[in-house]
DNA sequence: GTCCGTGCAAAGCGTTTGCAGCTTA
DNA sequence: TAAGCTGCAAACGCTTTGCACGGAC
C-alpha cells in the first residue's frame, strides 16, 4: 500500500519527503475526510503553505480525490488506497455515509453513453438528515 | 412566472427589489448556470456586494440552487422556474449538458431509505469529454 | 552536487461586515 | 413613515506566489 505510493512518486519523478507521507498518513488514519482546514489545524508542526501544495499535488496524482459536502471541500484517499464511493451527508451534525452502488455506477456508463460522452469522474452527494437528527427535528423539509 | 417570484418574497417578508429582480431575470436569461463572478463581471452597475448578498437570500428561498462544476460553484435557477436536473460537463471546453434522469432520483429514495436517512438535496455531476472534445483528443484517459 | 521541496513573509482574491443614505411597501 | 435594501469602504480569511535555505536522490 504505502509500496504503492512510493511507485506513483518514483514514476511521476517526485520525492516522497517526510512531510508528503506525514500529510497522507494523516488523512489514511482519519475515518472522515478532512478539509484543508482541518489538516493545516492538527498537524501544527507543518507549515500551512507545504500542506497546500502537497493536497494540491496529491490531487493531481490522484492520491486523493474532493469530497464536497455541500459548502467546503474535503479530501479522503483515492481509488488505490479506499475504494470508489459516494456519501449522504447530514446537515444537521455533519456526519459522513459511505454508499457504495453499484447501481449508481453502472448508471452513469448509461446515462454518459446515451449522451456521447466520455466519462472521467463522477461526483455524487445526498443531503438530509441522518436517522439520529431525524428523531430530533420536529418537522420535516423534503425535496430531492 | 414572476408572479411566483413575487409570492416567494411577499410570503417571506422580503421586498422584490430593482436590483433583486435584475439579478433573477439575468439568470434566467442564461442557458448556463454561471458563477458569482460572471454575475458581479456582466452586471457593472450593481455593487458586488449586493449581489452577494441577493444570491444568498436566492440560495436562502430556493430561488436559484447551486451546481458544482468540479472546482468552483455556478448558479442556475430551482425548481419552480427551473425544473430539476444534473449535468454532465466536459472538462475541456466547459460545456454543460443537462440530464433528466427519473431513474437516477429514483434511486435516490432507494439509497436514502436503505439508510434510514431523510433526503432533503442532492447533487450528482459526472465530469468528462463531451463528443466534440472526445474527437481531438488522442488518448483517453478514464475513471469513472 | 544538483534539484526539488520546504518554510517564511507577503501579496492576492473572493467573500463578509459595518454603516449611512436611499427605496420599497 | 418605518423597515428593509443598497452601495461604499474596509476587514477578513483562505489560497497563492517569491525567494532563500535545507533535504532527497
């Protein structure tokens, strides 16, 4: 796993520097993917600037891919190393979802080769409340 | 049409402003979603602040949603002037395609109750070539 | 030893806030 | 007329850029 990173920096003729795998360390350990905020927050020791431009090149290596939950961007390791899905995010406490369907993937081969396109990446989000906010809300806005 | 826009603001308690409409009638006279910068850019004579503030009461009352086309946010009107759909859009040369899919909202309320979780939005985007693109391009790159 | 990468400082932008004057209902 | 809205100025915070030093290969 980390045999293949240290590949996709040697093929792409990068370094993997301490703060490079200290940077993907951090969002490998997270369960939840992590604004730039967050990483920059926790990792004090690490200039803001580095961190930056380590996500900013981890994307376009593809080590990571933007998860936007709805108002911010946050980032979670991509195909490689955690395997392709889509979240239900809650407005209310934030908390993540994965789904993983396969349905939804084959969808999208359907609905691209209807239209004559070429797909390369897909993006996917629900917003709403989870079971536990649900309990709590008196009355409920619905429209998806 | 405007009738209803001029509910939405009478029921709300806001006013249906000489700037406010301007700024509906701009969108709605785009066939593509555009971002706030297009807006404060092709509206010279009203204050960048106002429109910030008038997309943000739209966001606020439904009037107009936002589309995320990969790395930044575009606006488009909702549901009663606008009725919902995705995109797919073509990452060479921007282009949008709207797609009406009840398949795909119908598996919205398959996931989401699968879940135990109370849909409120959601948003789904698939980046690639559209056909024209896809004829100059020599390598395909895809990850869908 | 040579580049690439890092850290620091500072600039750059998009977005938000405060406030006085104007507009709308 | 009274409340809400607009425009201007300025603040704010996230992100990017420039540059010299340090570390990886």
């Amino acid at each position: 796993m980390d045999k293949e990173l240290s590949n996709i920096f040697n093929d792409t003729g990068h370094r993997l520097t301490q703060p490079r795998m200290a940077v993907f360390n951090f969002i490998k350990s997270s369960d939840l993917p992590l604004s730039i905020a967050d990483i920059v927050r926790l990792n004090p020791a690490m200039d803001k600037v580095s961190i930056y431009r380590t996500i900013s090149l981890f994307k376009k290596l593809h080590i990571v891919v933007a998860v936007n939950n709805g108002w911010k961007q946050l980032y979670e390791l991509a195909s490689p190393f955690n395997p392709h899905h889509h979240h239900l995010v809650c407005t209310k406490c934030g908390k993540l979802t994965e789904i993983h369907s396969k349905k939804l993937e084959s969808m999208v081969e359907e609905l691209t080769s209807e239209n004559d396109f070429h797909p390369v990446s897909h993006h996917f989000e629900i917003n709403g409340l989870c079971s536990n906010c649900l309990t709590l809300v008196p009355d409920l806005p619905s429209q998806p």
